[in-house]
C-alpha cells in the first residue's frame, strides 16, 4: 500500500481553529452558532463561569488548544485573576468543576445531580453545565483529531474576540 502525503497538521499549523473552517465551513458554522448559544445566550451562570467550565473541561479531555484559548477568552472577561482558576477554583467553582467531572466520566448519577441541587442550585445551572460539558466534548474532538495546538500568536487575538461572542468572520 502506498503512503500518501498528509498534509492535515500544516493546515492546522497555519491556520488554526480556520482549518476546519477551510475544510467544512458549514459545519465550522454550525459549530460556531451552538457555541455561541451554549456560552453567550441566557444562562445561570455568567460567560466567565461558563469559560471557566469550558478551559477545565478543555484540560479534563487534554484538550490544549481550547483548555488555553479559553483560559485566554476568561482573562479577556475577567482579568489577570481568573488565569489561576482552572487549577486552583474557587469555592464557588469546586461543585461546578467536581459534577463536570461526573458528566465528562460518563458517570453522572440522580445523587449526583441532588447533591448538586442541595448546595443551592437549580436544574438551570445543572442544564447548563450539561451544554457546556457537551459543547467542550465536541470541539476538544475535533480540534485533536484535526491536530490543531495553540499557538498564542496565531489564536491569543481570536480568543480575547470570543469574550463578545463565537460568531465571527473568517
């Protein structure tokens, strides 16, 4: 059998997350709306908690591209002191982060969801954990297997961009 070039990890050097808009730009487009839905539209969580959830959840799937990106997006909304959250979360966080692992897992309970819901959340705030958890899982996929790595001087422009929404041109 013959080898054929590859040439999927130099696109996705060159142009980043736009790779896959120049490979399938409906999709890409599609993804960007649900994006922009699950992290913009109306929530019970602010867009920094939910980029917040979103660069742990990155960093869970091993995910570097968007773990990083979205740790950029979160500084871009809420300044220098968010960077440090992912690794050390604030108490506010901690019950977020900890059910986002249960989702990620695949091992979500009922308890673990009333455990949820006895700190004083509501099924809104467990929804939409669920959407982002979701969302991450889709994209940390497809940006590894489209092997694209961050590069902050090629994505650190478009990831501040992100703090006022995921629809964009390109």
């Amino acid at each position: 059998m013959e080898l054929k070039e590859v040439t999927l990890f130099e696109t996705a050097a060159k142009f980043g997350i736009f790779s896959i808009a120049r490979r399938k730009p409906t999709v890409f487009d599609a993804f960007l709306n649900l994006a922009h839905e699950v992290m913009h539209s109306e929530s019970a969580f602010t867009p920094l908690t939910r980029e917040l959830l979103g660069a742990y959840v990155s960093k869970q799937f091993g995910c570097s591209f968007c773990h990083l990106g979205h740790l950029e997006t979160a500084y871009a909304i809420g300044g220098e002191e968010v960077r440090s959250l992912v690794d050390h979360p604030s108490e506010e966080l901690k019950p977020i982060f900890a059910l986002a692992d249960k989702i990620v897992a695949n091992a979500v309970t009922e308890e673990n969801i009333l455990s949820f819901l006895n700190l004083g959340y509501t099924e809104k705030h467990y929804e939409d954990v669920v959407f982002v958890c979701a969302l991450f899982g889709f994209a940390n996929r497809m940006v590894t297997g489209f092997g694209i790595e961050y590069d902050a001087k090629r994505d650190e422009a478009s990831s501040r961009f992100l703090a006022q929404g995921y629809r964009m041109n390109h």
